[in-house]
C-alpha cells in the first residue's frame, strides 16, 4: 500500500493575506472564502497563519479596534510547515501533539497548500467509508 501524503489531501491554492492589513480584512477574507485560516504574507514569504480563533481573542481585548490592528499583531508566528511528500500521518501526529489547526504546504520556498483539521477529518471519512 502506497504510503498517503499531505499533498494528496492538502486544499491547493490557498487564500492568503498580507501583513499589514487589519484584523477586519481578514475577518471579511475568511468570510468570503468559508475558511477558519489564512497564511500571512510579506515581502513574498510565509511569516505565520492567522485563525479566526486568533481574530476573536484579540478582537475580545477591550478597547481594541479591529480596523486598526494588523494582522501580524494577532498571526501566530512560525507556522507549522511541511513539504507535499511529507506522510499524512507524520503531519496528523504533529498536529495533535502540538495541538494546532493547520500546517502550511512548502515547496521551493512557495506555499502550495494548506491541511487543515477539516482535511483531516476528511481523509478518515474517507476511510470509514472505504469497503
């Protein structure tokens, strides 16, 4: 049996947002595109994933105006990334261990993807379901 890796399962061409932008925008991106997580750019390189978790802790700080924060300030620095060969299982075992939501897909230094727990719940769907 063929050993599944990330990249068979990871959603292609993720939706990003840049670093400067406020926590507004990317409160709108994830709304527009349905998702729970977006990879914040700058200067053309990945510098953390920002979560709607993320958003509404920092958004829950009283007196902070969404509109005029950015979203470096509430990204999450050092995302968890991995190339599309990596073994499904290896990235599902360090998601759990280190308790977090996504890991990023890196190739050549461009992200190509991202997993997500909905991903993962997905793939075991999948499975449950195979005869």
């Amino acid at each position: 049996m063929d050993v599944e890796t990330v990249g068979q399962r990871m959603t292609k061409n993720p939706v990003t947002i840049p670093a400067d932008l406020n926590l507004s925008d990317a409160t709108q991106r994830m709304f527009d595109h349905g998702i729970r997580h977006l990879p914040v750019i700058d200067d053309g390189h990945v510098v953390g994933v920002v979560s709607e978790r993320d958003l509404a802790l920092v958004k829950s700080i009283p007196g902070v105006k969404e509109d005029r924060v950015r979203v470096v300030e509430a990204m999450t620095e050092h995302p968890y990334m991995v190339a599309p060969n990596t073994p499904l299982l290896e990235v599902i075992d360090a998601m759990c261990e280190r308790k977090i939501g996504t890991a990023l897909v890196m190739d050549e230094g461009e992200i190509r993807g991202i997993f997500s727990v909905i991903d993962g719940l997905a793939a075991l769907r999948d499975r449950l379901r195979a005869p």
